[in-house]
C-alpha cells in the first residue's frame, strides 16, 4: 500500500479492508515522514504496532493493482 492511500483509509470514517500479514487491522495514523502506520488487529484492540505501510494490503489491491497495471501500459504505448 502507498502513503496516500494509506492516509486516506485512516482518515476516512468507512472501515476498509486492510490486512497485515493476513490478519485485518485497523489504521489509527500514518508516520508520512517514516513511512509507517500504527494499527491493531481488529479483534484485539490492545495490540498497537507501527508497521512500514508497504506491508499492509486491502483485500481487492490485486485486482486494482491490474488494472493500474493495463492503464500504464495503455498510456506507456500511446
């Protein structure tokens, strides 16, 4: 996941779908600087950590990370 999108999840009222090492987590803020986030595991509020927000995922990024994927290409052979 990258800074932006990260910062938008946390800073966004509808809880997404993101994980961290296949567990759903919940973003509290993002360290813009360090690029990392504090999260805890949704069933276990107690357990804050700061993670690097290259390691967190949404479920359905692959799917969007394809599709980023043919635009570029798109854009790249025109």
């Amino acid at each position: 996941m990258n800074i932006q999108r990260a910062q938008e999840i946390a800073a966004s009222p509808v809880m997404e779908n993101v994980e961290y090492d296949g567990v759903r987590v919940y973003i509290q803020h993002v360290d813009e600087q360090n690029e990392t986030a504090r999260i805890y595991p949704l069933d276990r509020p107690e357990e804050e950590m700061d993670v690097p927000v290259r390691s967190l995922s949404e479920s359905g990024a692959q799917v969007a990370m394809e599709v980023e994927s043919i635009a570029c290409r798109v854009n790249n052979e025109s």
